[in-house]
C-alpha cells in the first residue's frame, strides 16, 4: 500500500447501555480485553499494520480514557510529522443538549470532512471497535480496486445459529455483492442456510465519495451516526463484499464480551488473532512479570504484568497488576487490572472491573450467558454485598 494512500477513521460512537455497567465511564472501544488490549486496539493495529499514517479516532464523551490510552500515537508510531493521530470528542448525540443540536445539524460532520480533506489520501476506511479481529486491510484495498463498485464492505461467514437478534448480516447477490446491513432479527434466512454473512463494520471507499457523503449529510441536516451513513452507502451503491477469514467477535452486550474474552482462551483463536504476520499493538508499560508464589496454581489461562498469584486461577483471564491471594480459587472469569481478591475467595464466571477489592472467604458466582459484573472501584468485605446467579 502506497504511503499516505489510505486514511482512517475509527468510529467509538457505538451502542454502549447494553454493556453498562462496563461502560458507564467507558467507550465501548476502550473496553480492555484478552489481558492487555483495548478494543480499540484492534481496528488501530489493522491501520498501522497497512502503513496507514492518518487515523481520526472519534470518541462520543469527553475522551479522556481515550486520550489516557492513545497518549501521542508513540505505541502505534502515530507521532509524525506529517499525518499521524487525531481525536475527536463529544459526538454522541444523545449527549448533546437540544439548543447545541439546532447548531450541529449542519455541522456535525465538519471535524471529519476537514479531516480528509487534509489528509489528502485516496482511499479511507471506516472501522468501528465492537468487532474484534486481525484485518488485513492491504488485502481488503487490492480487493476493492479489482472491482468497480465504489464501497467495499466486511463480513465474516458463520453458521446461522450463533447469530444473535443484535447481530447484522450482509444481505448478498448470488455474484457476492452486498446490498444491503440488516439486523438478523429481520433477516429471512432460509432454514436450509448454512452459512451467514456477520457484518463486520468496515468499509472502503474514495476519499472524494466519503466527502461527499458527510457533506450531504450535513446539507439535509441528517444528526445520524457515521455508522448508519456507511449502511445507507451499502444500499444505495450495491458494495463489494470481502470475507475476512480469522478469529472473529462483535461484543455488543456482556454476554458477549464475556464469551468473546473466553474464546480466546482457546489456543487456536488466540494464535489467529494474535500470533499472525500482522502484531497488534497496545499501550507499552514497562512492569515486571507477575510472581508465582509457592502453591500456586495457573492453568488455562491468561496473564498481565505485575501480578501476584497465590490461589488457584483456572480458565481466566486475569489483567494487570492483579492481586490474588491464597485460597482463593478463580475459574471462568474476567479480571481486570488493579483488582484485589482476598484470601479464600472463590470467583467463577465473574466480570470484575477495574480496581476493585474484594474481600476473603466470600462467593462470587454468575453463569456463562449471565456473568456477575462487579463495577469498577467497589469494594466488597460482605456476602450480602454480592448479588449471585445460578
């Protein structure tokens, strides 16, 4: 891919009430995962990983989170002097004061437009973060130039039955094109179907027709997400549609992001995602390995930095900097950084935040499809604090 060709805007105004309490104080793009990652991390990784140089990342709130984890761009080699990182907060609109709407309506897109405008890039790509993959967006462009349809959209094939009502399929021409994203809730798919096209959320077009179309958008006054614009893309221009092979996962709900963080305990989703010619990258922090005391036990699972293992951790994946003392037994769960478990404890099929204290001999329990969650900085010392789940 030629240097400076391609552009990118990574889109972190998604659903979130469906993930709350995680995202209370959270975009659904800097929800951790798999250890040491952001989802954010994740469509980012696939820019860098093309030569992409010029990345927006819209944020919907304030962005400090955002801006806490993406610092200058440095990790992902974001910090030059020509192109580099640009973030853009506060634009979800359900956010925004009805007086400051009646300013917007022909001004919400503005940051973007002028941000293409000055990338001067030929081709841009729109990602969102709520689906977890390793794209190679090399592949995707030589894709879209074999063909003339001016979009190009991503989907993943699966089976029918692990869709979810909010899941969006491609609706695809027996010659392969897109025509339309619609909610598996209103898909007519054949009994027979054995397979489904899963809506990945990315799309490639021109620079100039992307422009366009936000400037469009802002002519009619239309205060709807970027999202919903590319979808609309889709249906009026019949898009091209590239199947993405690898690991896959669109977490849109804590079910989801639970299960999505389990699968990939599985060797070979972690190796798909993971361990390909394509790295992912993350914020650096330079901290010691986390110990192993005497006694302890570690199977299955995945580890962070500057830890400290006493108990029995089984099936989980365990973050930075997490305490977990002995007698403690883990199994099953979510554990994120700066978390402390206090002797005696036992933890199975639990999403816990981050900075979180919990105290010894209690019982935390959820199931696979309703994991517990405990928010992010509670301390609990009581049985009667936790809210269990059979």
């Amino acid at each position: 891919m030629k240097r400076g060709s391609v552009s990118a805007i990574i889109n972190l105004v998604e659903p979130w009430e469906a993930l709350e309490p995680l995202t209370s104080e959270r975009p659904v793009g800097m929800l951790p995962f798999g250890g040491r990652y952001r989802l954010l991390d994740f469509p980012l990784s696939s820019a860098i990983n093309a030569g992409i140089q010029n990345v927006m990342v819209t944020s919907p709130r304030s962005g400090r989170s955002v801006s806490d984890h993406l610092r200058s761009g440095r990790d992902w080699n974001l910090d030059t002097i020509r192109g580099g990182l640009f973030m853009y907060p506060y634009n979800d609109l359900k956010l925004v004061a009805p007086e400051k709407k009646a300013k917007l309506i022909h001004h919400y897109y503005d940051n973007s437009i002028l941000f293409l405008k000055r990338s001067h890039s030929e081709y841009s790509v729109v990602m969102s973060t709520r689906n977890v993959g390793n794209i190679d967006l090399k592949a995707l462009l030589r894709y879209h130039e074999e063909r003339d349809n001016p979009v190009t959209t991503v989907y993943k094939s699966v089976d029918p039955n692990q869709l979810t009502p909010k899941n969006t399929i491609l609706q695809l021409t027996d010659k392969g094109m897109a025509t339309a994203v619609i909610p598996t809730a209103k898909a007519k798919l054949a009994k027979t179907a054995k397979k489904a096209a899963k809506n990945m959320d990315i799309y490639l077009m021109s620079t100039v027709d992307l422009i366009e179309i936000l400037d469009e958008a802002n002519r009619r006054g239309d205060l709807i997400s970027l999202e919903e614009l590319m979808k609309q893309a889709v249906i009026q221009h019949n898009a091209n549609a590239f199947e993405y092979t690898g690991f896959q996962a669109n977490i849109h709900d804590l079910p989801s992001y639970f299960a999505a963080n389990m699968a990939i305990l599985e060797e070979a989703n972690f190796r798909a995602l993971f361990y390909s010619s394509r790295r992912i990258y993350t914020k650096v922090k330079n901290e010691i390995p986390t110990f192993f005391a005497e006694g302890s036990q570690f199977r299955a699972s995945l580890c962070g930095t500057g830890g400290y293992i006493e108990g029995q951790v089984d099936h989980s994946v365990i973050f930075r900097n997490v305490l977990i003392n002995r007698g403690s037994q883990i199994k099953d769960s979510v554990i994120m950084q700066g978390t402390r478990i206090g002797a005696g404890t036992k933890v199975e099929n639990v999403i816990i935040d981050k900075n979180v204290v919990i105290g010894p001999n209690l019982v935390l329990k959820g199931t696979p499809t309703e994991p517990l969650v405990i928010s992010k900085g509670e301390h609990i010392f009581r049985q009667t604090e936790v809210v269990t789940s059979d």
